[in-house]
C-alpha cells in the first residue's frame, strides 16, 4: 500500500511541476515553442481549464484559477502523504490539510496585494507618472481594495490616495500575519481531533 501511495505521490508532484511550467509559458507570447509546448498544454490545459470557469478566480487582469488548481493537488498530496506515513486519515486531519491550504492560496492573494499597494505607494513617493501605463496597471488592480478600505475605516472621509495605499498594504500585511497565527492553532487542533 504505501509503495502505491508513494508512487501517487511521485506522479502528483511531477503533476505540479508540469503545471508550474505550463503556466510560467503563458506568461511569454510570441512563437509556437512546438511539439514538446503543444503535449505539455495537452496534458495541463484541461486540468486548468476546470478552474478557469470559476469568476471569482479572476481579478481584474489578474487570473488566480491556477493557484486554485495547485490548491487542490497540494491537499491531495498532504492526503496521501499522511496515509504513506501513519496508515490512516481522520476527517480532522482532512479537515486540516484543507484549511491549510485554503488558507495558503488566500494569504499569498493578501501577501501579492501588500506587494502591489506598497510598489505603489513607493511610484508616489517618487513622483510616479499617474498616466504611466505602469501605475495605471497598479490603480487598477489597488485602488478597488484601498478604496474599500478607506469605506470602512474613515466612512466618507477624503484620504489622499498615496497615504491610503500604506494604510492598505499595512493591514494586508498584518491580516497576513494574525491569519497566519490563527490558523497555526486552528489547524492544529483540527489534526488532533478523534475522528
């Protein structure tokens, strides 16, 4: 059993590269690569594009269905790896495994999104031109989420869009790491459970 389980493992982590570098290739346009680029989309596309239908995955410009398809593989693969290692998997482990990674998926959009407000807030320090095709790439994606902030913590209150920026991406990164604690404890009780 567990030579059949690590066998399944082997396969999902060659899986996982294959897709990873599927999706560095879409990055860059140009010329068909050939043979070997067109078997790499035959095996990864079909498998990616069963997330691609789901909306909420795309932002903007920003299309997040690939993290959710890696999502998906790393808690198949934490599965079986528990099942090669102890013989057995509680729905609390389960449980777990999937908030886990969940939670993963969900701090990394957090994390991307400080990155984005800060690169940001630094292109108005430095006098950025607003009519950049750069800085107006970043509004687009920021300026929703700094503007929602700027709702909810100062109502109807004028902030100047640099200084919400900093206050943005100081709460992403602080939901990041209180997150980042509960769900340390979250899921460790969770794997702990009897059942």
């Amino acid at each position: 059993m567990q030579t059949i389980l690590r066998i399944l493992n082997a396969v999902l982590t060659t899986y996982m590269i294959l897709l990873f570098i599927r999706v560095l290739l879409t990055w860059f346009r140009g010329p068909s690569l050939g043979r070997p680029v067109e078997l790499l989309q035959a095996v990864t596309d079909p498998y990616l594009n069963y997330f691609r239908r789901f909306r909420f995955l795309q932002i903007g410009q920003m299309d997040f269905s690939p993290i959710m398809g890696f999502i998906v593989l790393g808690v198949l693969q934490n599965i079986i790896q528990t099942l090669a290692r102890y013989g057995k998997v509680s729905v609390g482990i389960v449980l777990a495994i999937v908030l886990a990674g969940l939670w993963s998926a969900f701090s990394f959009i957090l994390f991307f999104f400080a990155i984005l407000t800060v690169v940001r807030s630094v292109m108005y320090l430095v006098g950025a031109n607003a009519y950049s095709p750069y800085a107006q790439t970043l509004d687009n994606l920021t300026m929703p989420l700094a503007d929602w902030v700027r709702k909810m913590l100062f109502r109807q209150k004028f902030m100047p869009p640099n200084k919400m920026m900093m206050i943005t991406a100081g709460l992403l990164i602080v939901a990041v790491f209180l997150g980042n604690l509960i769900m340390r404890y979250l899921t460790s009780f969770l794997a702990q459970l009897p059942f």
